[in-house]
C-alpha cells in the first residue's frame, strides 16, 4: 500500500510572508501546499487561510479552496485598525479508501502556517495653495488625504483623516477631510516678508492609518500697496524754514487695512536734491524742517516710500514754488556813503525844484541838468568835471574820486551815515508838509533793494533810502565799503507799448523825444573796492505819481558776477513791459523787475472806506508764513549785452491767461532767458520760462494758452535759432492746474501754431524745424512719452493733456477731438500715437514715418493712415474698460501691419471690422481681439478665427497680401477679402450654441473675395461666393449644414436653401414639402452638401446650374419643379441650357425621402411637372405625370425615385422617372426673373 502512494510534497505552507513583515493595503497570502490528494476518484482536500486582529481576537479575512493545490488569496486590510494580525493556513489531506481504493477520505486538519504580521497602512496628504498672495491677508489652502498602501491606487481618497497643515512665521492648523479626503482652511498671514512660502501638510497617525507621505505647495507673499501722499509746504520764501511733510497709509485693493497709516517705515522727504528720511509716526505721518535757499524756482517737493519686505513703493510730488529774496523787504542800511551822497545831493539840487519844473514845464533846467545835463552838481562834487548821467559811469574815474573822498575814514564812521540819512529824511518830510510839490517829493523817494549771496557765509539783504536823480554809493555787501554806484532818473521820451496777439507780437520802443513822458532809467556801476565776486541782485523800488503798484527793477547776477556797468530804460503800458539795455561785462546778466502792489511788500496801503464797512481793516497786507504779492520777470544773457532792446507782456496780473510774450533785439549772438512770475503771495502762481539760444537780431515770440481758448504760439526771427523753448504753468497749492509747452530745435525764421481748446489746430514754418514739441494740459502736469515722436492725448473727467514731439517739422494739422486726425510733413521717423480718452485707449506706431503722413484715431477704434511712401509696419493696440468692450464685447484690440502701402484705413464697429488699403497691399495683416486669453491661430495658413463660446469674444486673423477686407460678424456673417498672396485660407466661427459653428477653408484665396450668408427676411439662407478667377476649392460648415464645391471653386457661386419657397418664390408652389433649392455657379463645379438636419445633400453632383421645389403625398401627388437654364447675361433671352454632369441629390422631407439621380447631360428647362398617385384597391402603386410646362431632357442613368410610408403596406418605393421624363401635355414655361 504504502508503495502505491506517491511522495507527498515538502514545500513550505505560506511562503511569501515572513514573520513580523509589516503589510498593508492588498496584502497577497500564498499556502503554497494546499490540500494533497492521491484518490482515483474524487477530491476531498482542501486548505484555508484565516487572518485574525489580535488586539481583539477578530476574524477580519478568511479563504479557502476545495481540492488540492496551492491557495492564493488578497487580504484587503484598508480600514482595518493598525497593529498586529495572525495570518495561520490550514489543510486536509484526502487519501483513497475504501473497495478497490474507489473511495476518497478527508484526513484531519493540519495547521500549515502560523505567522504574525504588522499591518500599517498610511494616509498621504497633498495641498495646494494659491499661487500668490499679498502678505498679511488671508491665505486660504485645499488639502486631499489618500491612502497609502500596497496595491492601492495613489488616488484612492482616505476619509475622514486629520491634518496638520504648518505655515512658516503662521504655526499650524489642523483641519479635517471628509469622506472624500477633501478638505480646507483659511489663516490670516500676519506680516511676513514678500517672498516664497512654502506650506506643509502631514496627517496625524490613528487607529487606521498612519501617517504616509506629507504635501507642501509654495506660495509667493506679494508686498501690500501703498499710497503715500506729500502734504506739506508747496511755497517758502528765501531763508525761510519750511516743513515737508508726507503720509504712508496701506492701499491693498479689497483688504480691510485699506487706508490703515504704516508706521514705523522710512519715508524720504526731498526738496529738490535735498532728501533725508524720517521713520513714519503712528499715524503714518512724517515731517521735516529745513531752510529754504538758493534762487526763486519751481522745484518739486516729494514723500516716497522705497518699499520694504512688507509694504510695495509709493510716492507723490508737488511743485514747490520758491519765491525771490528780492521780494522780501530787508532791513535799512544807514552808511556814511549813502547818507553823504544823499545829504549834499539833496542840498545842491531840492528834488521838488527838479520834479517840479519837469512836470510844470514840460522841459527846463531839471530835464537839463538831470537828463541831458550839462552839470550834475553831485559828480561835479566829485570829480570835478561833468559827467553825463545818460553815459555809463566811468568805473574807472569815479573808483578813483571815491578812494580820495574816503582815503581817511574807517568802517567805524558808518554810523554817521544814520545821521546824514535822518536829515535828508527830515528835510523831504517838511519839504512834503509845507509846499505845494508834496507828492512829487514822495515820488523822488524810493528805495534800492539789494541782495548778495556769496559762496560762502550768509547772504546779505540791504535796503537803503535814495532820491531821483541823485547816485547813490552802496555797501551791498556790508562790510562798510562801497560796492556800487546806482541812480535812478527819468528819461524823458515818446514810448510806445503794444501786447501780444496772433499778428503782432509785443513790440516796445522808447524814442527820443520831448511829449513828456517819464521812463525811469537805471544807471549801475561796479566800484573797485567791490569784492572780486560779486554775486548780487540789485533792484530800485519806484513810486511812480497816481500809480498803483510800486515797481522794481534792476539786474540779478547772483549766479553770475556783477558787471562793471549797467544801464536800462523801463517802459511799463498796458500790461506790458519794455526794457532798453546797455552793459559792460563779461558773466551772465539778468535784468529783472515787478510790479508790487502798494503795499504788498510791507507798506500798509490806505484804507479803503469799503474796507472798513467790510471788517477788513485788521487783515495784515501780507497773510503769515507767505509772501509779498507781485508780478516779477527777468531776462537772462548768458553774457551781459552791449545793448539789446526786450518787450514782455506781463498777462495784466491774469493768473489763468497762460501769456508770455517777448521782443528781443541783440546786437551779437546771445542765448536769452526769459522768466514771467505771477506770484499772489498766497497758493496760486503763475510761472512762465522760457530760453532762446543764439539770438542775432530781432526775436518776437508770443505763446498763450487758457482753458477756453487753447494753445497759441507765434515766432518770428530775423536769423534762424538754435533753439527755442517755452514753458507756462499756473500752480495752486503745488498741484499743476495748467500747463504749456514748446520747444524747438534748428527754429526758422516764421512758426505759427494754434490749437483750440477743441484739440483742432495747424503750424505753419518758413523752414523745416530741427524738432518740435507742444503740448498743453489742464486739471494736471503735461503727459510725455520718451519716443522720440509721438502725439498723446490723455483725457480724463478732471484732466486733459496734449502733447506733440515731431522732428524735421515743416507743417502740421491737428484735430484732437472724440475723433483725433493729424496731418504732418515730417522727417521719416518712427511716429507713435497714444489716445486714452474715457474708457478707451489706443496705442498705434508707425515705423518709419514718411515725410508726409495722416493719421485718424476714432472714440471707436478706428483707424486710418495716409503717407506719401509706404511704411514698414505699423502696430494698433486698443483697450477699453467699457461694458460692450471694443468688438464683440472684446475689451483688447491688436493690429500688426507690415509692409503698409501709402494709405490704410481701419473701422471696427461692434459687429464686424473693415481694412481699406486703396488698391495696394499688404505685406501682412495680424488681428486679435480678446479680453485677457488670445485666441492663437494654428499653422502657417491665413485665417479668420472667432470664438464666442465664451464670457468674451475672441477673434484672431492673418491675412497676406491684403487690399481690402470688410468683416461682418452679426447675426449673419459676412466677409470680404480682397488679397493678392493666393494663400489657403481657413474660417473659423464658434458661437455660444455648438451649433451654430461655422468653419471653411479656401484653397487659394482669389482678389476680391467675397464670402457670406445672408439672410433677406424670407427665410432662405443664402450663401453668396464672388471672386475675381476661380480657384480650387470652398469646404465649410454652417448651421448643420457641409460640404464642399471644388474643381473649381467657380469666381461666382450662389447657393440658396430654405424649408419653404424662399428660395424660388417665382415657381409658384407654396409651402413646397421639398422645400426649395437654387444652385448657381460661373463655371461647372462639383459639389457636395451634407445637411445633418435631414434636409437636403448632393453628392459629387457636377452641375452649373440646378432649381429644385415641389410637392408631393400619397393622395394628391403634386408639382415638381426642375430646371438647369440659366437667365443672366447673354442668355437673358432664351436662355443657357447647362446639363448636370454627374451625381445625385437626396432630401429628407419627413414622411417620404427623395433620391434624384439626374446622370450625365440631364437638363431641364423651367419645367413644372404635375404628379398624381396611381392606386390600385385604394393603395398607392405608383405616380404618373400627368401634365407640366418647359422642357425636361432626361438620359439613361436619370433617375427619380420617392419613398413614402403607406399605412399597411408601410415604406414603398416609388419611381418617377418616366412621370419626369415622359409627361405629355407640356406646355412652354416662364422664363425665371434671372
């Protein structure tokens, strides 16, 4: 017995586990053994395998297999508790037994395997954060828990899991997934430095997972915004302390701190090139002292933020007026010089006498002896022969007199200049009170004002009391020695003075003469005990009789030196000024001067009885902490003038009148300065600058510009220019209320510009202009672009601003209205034209500019560019924020030209968009319309693509070659494409509904293409295809309707369908159950129709001409209407037969279905074919035509067959061929209306 058994198998029980391997997820569990058997009939064995939790005795997984072999089984621990489980396997053994060994016993159970294993699944986290977000704010992050485990998919969700999500410079949060493993958690960032930040995720270990693989995602911190305002000072005075003051507040768009202060940051405060930062204060506030100095200017006063690792930069400016020192009154110097000269001049010639006499008599022994005076008793005094007082002082010989007057005093008698100065105070004080010449004394007083700043050591400001007529010797530097002789006389002399306007610039001129007309002269001389450098302003405070104002005049050479002799005659008329001056010296020099109302300076103005009624009596003449109110100019050369004559206008005191006129003469080359100051003391000031470089001769320029009137610039010039330049801005409180420009290079002998405050306006110019720049602004600082030519209009609801830089400038027309149009002969330049108006913003460049260029900008996004020579490329760019965007809703236009003929004209309109290039074309033209995603065209190909699938059209276009294209994107497409290139072309137009889509492609675009569907109202659809030559091929698809119609494309295609009569109304047959159908070519074409409504289709029909209607049921038949002449043309009259060549139709009509085989030569001739049913036992059998009109020639392959349902006999077929072909009764058709 034993013999017979065979050897039973060793092998291991289990034997891909091991005792205390870890497991997890499908855990694969092998008995190898299993049960063995040796029976001859039947199989008793079997094994099994059970795996128990030990922490609880529970049974969590059992297999078992009856039979002998191995057991394999897949223990799917995911969400059983970790820990430890006994995987144990058992068998039984079956033996033969029994008669004849037939039988088959199972032995006892043996147990095989008893292994303890570690079951550890894990749960993994993935998060994701956003991919920035501004630091501070609230950061908001998604975590997803799956599991981690042997044979599960890494996407298998983990439910329910906890999660430890750790934020850097945060801590951690814990959140919790749901059933899904999905889940999330907002935290508010506190400030933490810009930058990367990187988040993690871990789970937390529990009874069924532990945790597996952690997450993180980076984040980047952006810096919040800021909004940093300067509010401090916008005007001081020389030597006054000023504060700047700034304030740093948080400007995150949509956050809570929005407006918050940021404390604790430096703010830089700057005056000029003078900066310092200071720490921001709780309330976000930082402010500065300092002493203001230096010349009256414009400068810019500024807080900037430079941004932190928190907070992103901001910054703000204003203009900061500094005033004029001059302006300010100073304290009275009393000198043993000036109080000598002023006492004996006073006693050898009474100022009354001299006045009175000039004025009384017209002409006398004043005008004599003052003017053309033989003997001025004052320097016959000291020199002992007379000196003309209309000569310049001889330096020299006076310098000379004056160490002998002075050879033995010392700086300590200076003092006995107060007592001079009391008695010749007192003597014009009681020649005033007693005698009738009171007021002529008062006008022989005056004042001069002077003002040196050294290089080194503190200014000093001086006045010191003078008589006219009388020189006066001044310690301006105060070190008790003379530095300059002054006089002051009255010319006597015809004047004339005439303000600017477009015609006639200002022309002053003071002749000789005896009318009685008093121009003050100044006469300066520089003395030889004066320093080597005398940086000096010196001016004459004049009372003129009745007059108003005060008047200063004078010379300003404290960035220079003061030159060695000095003369001018001032004319003031009409709001204007004229000047007549001669010099000797070699620095620059300016002559400056201002109207001062009475007063303004420091001398209380009477009271005014109205005054008094008002309250107004205890107002101070000079508000505290501003300044003197007066208009001031100055002319600078950069080298003081032999001679040269100037007219200015002075705006009459108008703040808003934007004027600064001047009339030069020179008699060497000179660069000219000019400078108009209206200062009210107060916020409101009025600056105008302007410099002219080598000017020979005569020079009248006139620029203006207000609100109501716009800009107006006039330059006329003996000798061209080298350059020429205006500035005019009226200040309120540092903020820019207007502003004007002009600047030219290389300036010819005549400019004449205007531009109204409508935008529209021209220059002229006798010459080409080296470079030409204007521009006029309102409400804020002039907009410039650094191109170097460009036109930017920027119109705002509180601000408007006009700029223009054009080189090689010869002429220019300009319309800066809702449309702009600019017309300019130029230098070939890049051009670029900027145009933000309201919600709309275009930004065209033209390369290469040609000499003579036109360009329109519309409100609407139009476009159109005229040259006299063809431009390398030209690029649009439009954007607007309005609600309907610029086309079909896009919010961003981009057009691309390249290689663009002498003219181009672009409309863009809400449905559609038209190019115009006047029969030339087009290297290149690439068009996108979008809202923020661009639609890409594919491929090298042309094309058309629209997308209207979504929130915001798209549209993207390439076409080569182009001359003309009009595009219709309404509810009917329509589209025009005039090319030369012949390139492939693809349409592509997605709406909302999927169903609407429309695609086509051109083999070969042809000139004057024209593609449409059009719809006139009758319900028909119609597609329209003209071009100048045929051409390959047209596959589209529309509104469920494709095909093709290729070899060839004919130049003239129409194919029209409706579901009624619309396409054939003439026919006769209403409401036709084919509906109708017209298809008519210029050439034989093949065509191929799919209508996926069931409608009708043709396929490979090779045909020219086919009109196709009728009707046709089971019980009355119907007429069927053919025909395949053609009408138009030579043909109008009898007609052109065009048998199809080839193919078929087929038509769904609902309850029947039609297949039209007309074969090789079918033709028809307007013929209607009237059917009726043959029927047999009351059913339907067949049709028989029983009458028509035309001619219907039919061949071999034609053929004509309708399937309709039958009730019983269900679908039958019925063939109309010989009821088509073979119809007697014809009768002659009419002829169709085409």
């Amino acid at each position: 017995m034993v013999a017979v058994l065979p050897a039973m198998s060793s092998q291991a029980a289990i034997n891909n586990l091991s005792a205390g391997q870890t497991v997890s997820g499908l855990v694969p569990i092998t008995e190898a053994r299993g049960g063995q058997e040796n029976c001859n009939i039947g199989d008793e064995s079997r094994s099994r395998i059970e795996v128990r939790r030990l922490a609880d005795n529970v049974v969590v997984h059992t297999a078992n297999r009856d039979g002998s072999g191995a057991l394999s089984t897949t223990w799917d621990s995911v969400g059983q508790p970790v820990g430890a489980y006994r995987v144990r396997s058992w068998y039984n053994d079956a033996r033969r037994s029994g008669f004849l060994n037939l039988g088959c016993s199972r032995q006892g159970e043996v147990l095989a395997s008893d292994i303890s294993v570690n079951l550890q699944n894990r749960a993994a986290v993935s998060i994701d954060v956003p991919t920035s977000v501004v630091t501070g704010e609230e950061l908001s992050f998604t975590v997803r828990t799956t599991i981690q485990a042997n044979g599960v998919a890494a996407t298998t969700a983990a439910p329910d899991r906890s999660v430890v999500v750790t934020i850097p410079g945060v801590g951690q949060q814990t959140v919790q997934t749901n059933g899904s493993g999905d889940g999330s958690g907002t935290v508010d960032l506190p400030d933490l430095a810009a930058g990367a930040l990187t988040v993690t995720a871990t789970t937390v270990d529990d009874a069924i997972y532990l945790s597996g693989a952690g997450g993180s995602d980076t984040t980047t911190l952006q810096r919040r915004s800021t909004e940093t305002v300067y509010d401090g000072a916008t005007r001081a005075q020389p030597g006054d302390s000023t504060t700047l003051r700034g304030q740093l507040v948080d400007a995150t768009p949509g956050s809570d701190r929005a407006g918050e202060p940021v404390s604790g940051e430096p703010l830089t405060l700057s005056l000029g090139d003078d900066s310092a930062d200071v720490t921001t204060s709780l309330t976000g506030s930082a402010q500065r002292n300092l002493v203001v100095s230096g010349p009256s200017r414009a400068d810019i006063a500024s807080a900037s933020y430079a941004g932190g690792p928190v907070y992103g930069p901001s910054s703000d400016r204003l203009t900061f007026f500094v005033g004029d020192a001059v302006a300010e009154p100073a304290a009275e110097s009393h000198s043993l010089v000036g109080g000598l000269t002023r006492l004996l001049g006073s006693l050898l010639t009474p100022p009354a006498t001299q006045v009175g006499d000039q004025l009384l008599a017209g002409t006398g022994t004043f005008l004599d002896q003052l003017v053309t005076g033989t003997v001025n008793p004052l320097l016959t005094f000291l020199n002992g022969t007379p000196i003309e007082a209309t000569d310049l002082l001889d330096v020299e010989v006076l310098g000379e007199q004056i160490d002998l007057l002075l050879a033995n005093t010392t700086g300590s008698l200076n003092q006995v200049g107060d007592q001079a100065d009391d008695a010749v105070d007192r003597l014009l004080t009681d020649l005033a009170a007693n005698t009738p010449f009171g007021g002529l004394i008062d006008t022989a007083r005056f004042r001069w004002r002077s003002v040196y700043e050294p290089a080194e050591g503190d200014d000093v400001s001086a006045e010191f009391d003078a008589t006219i007529g009388l020189p006066q010797l001044l310690d301006v530097t105060g070190d008790g020695i003379p530095d300059v002789v002054a006089a002051v006389t009255l010319v006597n002399g015809v004047v004339d003075v005439s303000t600017s306007n477009l015609v006639n610039p200002i022309d002053v001129e003071v002749l000789g003469g005896n009318d009685g007309t008093l121009v003050p002269r100044l006469e300066i001389a520089r003395l030889a005990g004066a320093p080597a450098d005398l940086p000096l302003s010196l001016q004459a405070l004049i009372d003129l009789p009745d007059a108003s104002e005060e008047y200063r005049f004078g010379y300003d050479t404290r960035a220079a030196d003061a030159p060695e002799g000095f003369r001018a005659d001032i004319v003031l008329a009409g709001g204007g000024a004229g000047l007549q001056v001669a010099s000797r010296g070699e620095d620059a020099l300016t002559v400056t001067g201002a109207l001062v109302p009475v007063g303004a300076d420091g001398d209380q103005p009477e009271a005014d009885p109205a005054d008094e009624a008002a309250g107004l009596e205890d107002e101070p003449a000079i508000p505290a902490g501003l300044a003197p109110e007066e208009l001031r100019f100055g002319v600078s050369f950069d080298r003081a003038p032999v001679q040269a004559r100037i007219g200015l206008d002075l705006a009459s005191g108008q703040l808003d009148a934007q004027n600064i006129a001047a009339t030069l003469q020179t008699d060497a080359p000179t660069t000219v300065g000019l400078q108009l100051v209206d200062d009210s003391g107060a916020d409101e000031v009025f600056l105008a600058e302007g410099t002219l470089s080598q000017v020979d001769g005569t020079v009248s320029v006139a620029v203006s510009g207000t609100d109501e009137t716009g800009l107006t610039a006039d330059i006329s010039s003996d000798t061209p220019l080298d350059l020429l330049s205006v500035r005019a801005r009226t200040l309120d409180a540092g903020e820019t209320v207007s502003d004007v420009v002009l600047g030219l290079t290389d300036v010819p002998t005549q400019i004449s510009f205007a531009l109204d405050a409508a935008g529209a306006g021209s220059l002229t110019a006798s010459g080409p202009i080296g470079v030409f720049e204007a521009g006029f602004s309102s409400g804020g600082e002039l907009a410039l672009l650094d191109d170097p030519a460009y036109l930017r209009l920027l119109s705002e609801p509180d601000y408007e601003s006009i700029a223009v830089r054009l080189p090689g400038f010869e002429g220019m027309q300009v319309d800066l209205g809702e449309s702009v149009a600019l017309s300019v002969v130029i230098a070939p330049t890049p051009l670029r034209a900027l145009v933000e108006q309201d919600d709309l913003t275009i930004d065209a460049l033209i390369q290469d500019a040609p000499r003579e260029l036109s360009l329109a900008l519309g409100a609407d996004g139009a476009v159109e560019v005229e040259g006299s020579a063809p431009i390398d490329s030209v690029s649009i760019d439009a954007s607007s924020t309005a609600e309907d965007g610029i086309l079909l809703g896009a919010q961003n236009l981009s057009v691309q030209l390249t290689d663009v003929p002498s003219r181009l004209g672009v409309s863009v309109a809400e449905d559609g968009a038209t190019f115009d290039t006047g029969g030339q074309a087009i290297g290149l033209v690439e068009l996108s319309a979008d809202s923020g995603d661009p639609l890409v065209l594919t491929g090298a190909e042309d094309g058309l693509a629209i997308d209207q699938s979504g929130e915001g059209a798209r549209l993207a276009a390439r076409i080569h070659g182009l001359r003309t294209i009009e595009a219709s994107l309404g509810e009917v497409p329509e589209l025009l494409l005039d090319t030369v290139a012949q390139k492939i072309f693809d349409v592509s137009i997605v709406s909302a509904d999927p169903a609407d889509t429309i695609t086509a492609t051109i083999d070969r675009l042809q000139p004057n293409l024209r593609f449409g569907l059009l719809d006139d109202g009758s319900g028909a659809m119609r597609l329209i295809y003209r071009a100048d030559a045929p051409t390959n091929s047209l596959s589209f698809s529309l509104s469920g309707l494709s095909g093709s119609i290729a070899g060839p494309l004919p130049t003239a295609l129409d194919v029209c369908m409706a579901d009624d009569e619309a396409c054939l109304p003439f026919v006769g047959i209403d409401d036709p159950a084919l509906g109708s159908i017209q298809f008519a070519a210029s050439e034989y074409t093949t065509l191929n129709l799919v209508d996926s409504t069931g409608g009708l289709s043709a396929q490979n029909l090779r045909l020219r001409r086919l009109d196709l209607t009728g009707s046709l049921d089971t019980e009355n038949g119907g007429p069927v209407y053919l025909n395949t002449t053609g009408y138009a043309g030579a043909c109008a009259v009898v007609g052109c037969e065009y048998p199809i060549q080839g193919g078929r139709v087929l038509a769904d009509l609902g309850e029947a279905s039609l297949e039209f085989t007309p074969g090789n030569g079918f033709s028809a001739v307007n013929a209607i074919t009237n059917l009726e049913p043959d029927t047999l036992f009351g059913q339907v059998i067949g049709v028989s035509g029983v009458s028509g009109t035309g001619i219907v020639r039919c061949v071999g392959a034609t053929a004509l067959r309708v399937t309709v349902n039958v009730p019983i006999l269900g679908d039958i077929t019925l063939n109309l061929r010989d009821a088509i072909c073979d119809v007697p009764n014809r009768t002659p058709g009419t002829p169709p209306p085409f």
